[in-house]
C-alpha cells in the first residue's frame, strides 16, 4: 500500500493535473481535499486536453474511484458543466465519482462578493479567480454556509433568507454593487439537488474501507503552498490550506494514511494574480530581463491560466520557496515539471537566497513588504540547446540539465523522483534520484 499527497509546492499551475493522471493508474483511489473550481488541472492524452476544475485528475481512467472531499468547495453549475463535458466524451463519471454530503456549496452570492470586493481593493487586489472561493470558505469558517447535505433540511428555506439579508446588505450597502435575488440562488440549488446529492457520500467511510483493504489512495492537491492561506504570501493566497496536512481534514483521514508527499513544481516558476515573487522576471506589463529568458518561459511554456486564461507571471527557480515546501509538507519526492521550457537558453539561474537589508535570510519571510523588498542571491549555470521535449531516458538529457537538475536536488534537500518533460502523459521519465 502506498497513500501518497501530490501537491504543488510553488504559486499553482506546476502540472499537477498530468503527474496525477499519470500516476493515478497505479492508484485505487484519487482523491481532492481542497479548493474548488478555482483550481484548473490540465489533462493531455494525445489531441485531447481535457481541463478539470473539482474531478480529480485520475477521472479518465477505468477502475479507480473519485473522491471529492469535505475540505473542497462546490459551484453547483461548474460542476456539472465539468460532469456534462466528460459525459460527452464518453466518461462515465457518475459511476465512477462520489462527493462529500459535508462539502460546502459556492453560490451566486459567493461570486458577487468575490467580483465586488476585488473591484473595491481596485489596485490592491489579489487577483483572485472570481469563483467565490474567498466568501464561500469564509461562510464556513463563520458556520453559516451551506452544505451538499443541508438542502434536504427543513429550515433551509429560512437560512437563506437570512443569509441573503446579510449578503445583500454587504453588496449593496457596502461594496456598492448589484444584489443576487432569491431565484438566482434557488436555481443552483435545484441544480445541486438534481444533480450532485445522487453522488453524496459518507467519504471518511468509503476512505478507511479502502485503507483497511490496502488499497493505494492518491491524495491530490490544488494551488500550491505558496498560496497556503498560513504558510503562503498572506493575504495574497487563496482561502485554504494547500499544504499536505490539509489532505487529512478535507478527506477524514489520519496522519498513520499517508505515506510520501510528492511535491510538485516547474523547473522555473510561474505566479497568476498580484503578489511578492522575488525571482520575477516577466508579466502581462512587459517587464523583462537582459536575455529574455522571462518571455522565453511565458511564450514556449504557453503561461496561461488553464481556468481563467490569465497571462502567468514568470521567472527562475526559487529553491528558497521549494526549501520552505518541502520544510512544510514533509516532501519526500520532487515531480520536476516543464524542463523542456528551459531549452534553448544560453544560462539557467537558481535562487539560493535571498538578501533583505545585507543581511542573508534562511527562510521565507511572513511578511510581504520584507519579502518583496528580497532581492534574490543567483546560482548561474549553463544552458543546453538540445531538445528534451518528450525525453522519457534519463540517461539522455544534455549535461548541462543534469547539473540544473542535481543542483536542485542538493539546494533543495529532496531527491526528484519524476521528471517531466512535455504535456502529454507520455513524456515523463521515473527516477529514483538524478544523483544516482
Ligand atoms: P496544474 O494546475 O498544476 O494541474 O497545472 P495546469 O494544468 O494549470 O498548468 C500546467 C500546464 O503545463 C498545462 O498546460 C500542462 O498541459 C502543461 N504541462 C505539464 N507538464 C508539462 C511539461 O513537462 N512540459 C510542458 N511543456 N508542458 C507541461
Ligand atoms: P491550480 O490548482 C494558480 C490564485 C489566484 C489568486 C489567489 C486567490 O490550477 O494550481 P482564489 O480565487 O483562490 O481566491 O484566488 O490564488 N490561484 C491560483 N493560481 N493555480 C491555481 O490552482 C489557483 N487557484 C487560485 O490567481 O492569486
Ligand atoms: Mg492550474
């Protein structure tokens, strides 16, 4: 049995979606615990990409059960959508995925409070997604939301006219925006009735059935640490924990069901919305450096959010922040995503440190004004102009990757165990170390 946490360990975006679908065919049981349809993980299998928001990424494959834990939060129409566009092509998603009667649902109100309180922050905005992940974890924490298994209680009806009082009058009275009628939130509710309770479950149940079997349970993340809601760049995160102990409580699993915590992550790095990104090289306002090697990643690594088509913010590896992650979630293994984007460089630069004031710090700082005021301490080494897209050999990467790659490995204190070298599902190569 072997129960691994695959998460990404940088702002987002690091593949998570492929390195799942790609192991999920050695798993039992895939997994989500946490985030929602802010999350888009991208799937290629040949000519088709398939982009999935809530469904684990392990939903193409015959055999294995999809689990959407108590710790995710559910759109109603966005799920559907997602469970119409695999039908369409030919998945049998409802028999092959259960979700949590405990899960929280994202309703209209969320999403017009995500939009006005982004429109009102104006240029201090986070750049959320606007799915209404903010307001609706907030709903949670403050034990007034509602769940999949509340629309089956009798005083629903008078919750959400509460609650809608209460929502109202912060749209209207203080954000200055437009009110969500009764209606509106009635139709994604019949919706969610219609179409989600016939796939509720008791998920802790289904999970420890599984575990006593000796079933192998892959546990997959969404965001990235960095974007943890305690150990990311507060307040420029997202509402949840993203880190690996999160699997626990958003599924109902013990600390004893997990065995390795995969960590995820580009050979570079990539951050969407606003935020510190010391190693930042590249953005939708042109900013660059002398070789453009911040527009190189953006263009040949097409940086666009895979849910919201947003431009990517790119720049260099920043083992300062891989250092922390793996510090964070116990990390026993790197997934190296993206190498391929690095060919073609004539250098490669690592960040090794940063320096705050002349002074050399050890880890990342809490604060952002500090962490934005880091200037990054560079490790330059040498490019390679071979071609490794879709390398599945170890033994032939150029030298020169090598040496990036091993480089990470020491400055990181963590061994990489896959290495991925292109979208697909086929361009991967399994190691067990790039030092031995
Ligand atoms: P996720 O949110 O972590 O699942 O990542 P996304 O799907 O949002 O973004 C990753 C993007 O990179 C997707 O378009 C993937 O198809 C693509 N991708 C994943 N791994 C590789 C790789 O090794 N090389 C290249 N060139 N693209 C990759
Ligand atoms: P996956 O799972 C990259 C970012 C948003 C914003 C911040 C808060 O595909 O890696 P939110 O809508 O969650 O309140 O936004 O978090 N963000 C992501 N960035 N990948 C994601 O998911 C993200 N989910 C949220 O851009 O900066
Ligand atoms: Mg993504």
């Amino acid at each position: 049995m072997t129960n691994t946490v695959a998460i990404g360990i940088q702002w987002g975006d690091e593949g998570k979606g492929k390195i799942v679908d790609l192991l999920a065919p050695k798993m039992d049981v895939v997994a989500r615990f946490q985030g929602g349809p802010n999350a888009g993980h991208t799937l290629v299998i040949g000519e088709q990409k398939t982009v999935l928001n809530h469904i684990p990424s392990g939903i193409l494959h015959d055999n294995i059960l999809s689990l959407i834990g108590n710790g995710t939060v559910v759109d109603p129409f966005r799920l559907v959508e997602e469970l119409d566009m695999l039908l369409e092509a030919g998945i049998p998603v409802e028999q092959r995925l259960k979700i949590s009667d405990r899960c929280q649902l994202i309703l209209p109100y969320h999403r017009a409070l995500d939009a006005a309180r982004e429109a009102a922050k104006g240029k201090g905005k986070i750049g959320t997604t606007g799915r209404g992940i903010g307001p609706c974890y907030e709903d949670k924490t403050a034990r007034r939301g509602i769940r999949l298994v509340d629309l089956n209680a009798s005083n629903l009806d008078e919750r959400l006219d509460e609650h809608l009082k209460y929502v109202n009058f912060m749209l209207v009275e203080f954000l200055g925006a437009k009110a969500v009628s009764k209606a509106e939130v009635m139709v994604a509710l019949d919706l969610a009735r219609e179409r989600l309770l016939p796939l509720v479950a008791d998920i802790p149940l289904i999970l420890h059935q599984h575990i006593q079997a000796g079933s192998n349970i892959l546990y997959e993340g969404a965001q990235g640490s960095m974007l943890d809601v305690d150990h990311g760049t507060y307040p420029f995160v997202t509402s949840s924990n993203t880190v690996a102990g999160a699997a626990l409580a958003g599924l109902g699993v013990g600390p004893k069901d997990v065995d390795e915590v995969l960590g995820i992550c580009k050979a570079y790095t990539t951050r969407v919305g606003a935020g510190p990104f010391p190693t930042e090289l590249y953005n939708a306002d042109g900013m660059c450096d002398a070789k453009n090697a911040g527009k190189h990643m953006a263009e040949k690594g097409q940086e666009f959010g895979a849910t919201t088509g947003r431009p990517r913010r790119t720049g260099w590896f920043d083992a300062m922040v891989v250092q922390h992650a793996v510090r964070i979630n116990g990390v026993t293994g790197l997934a190296i995503t993206k190498l391929d984007v690095l060919d073609g460089l004539e250098e490669v630069k690592l960040c090794v440190g940063y320096s705050y004031q002349g002074e050399r710090l050890l880890s990342i700082p809490a604060d952002c004004a500090v962490l934005d005021a880091c200037e990054p301490i560079y490790e330059t080494l040498q490019g390679w102009s071979e071609n490794t897209f879709g390398l599945t050999d170890i033994t032939q990467l150029p030298a020169a990757a090598s040496v990036l790659l091993q480089r990470i490995e020491e400055v990181c204190g963590c061994n990489i165990t896959m290495l991925s070298t292109g979208p697909d599902r086929e361009h991967i190569c399994h190691l067990s170390s790039i030092n031995t």
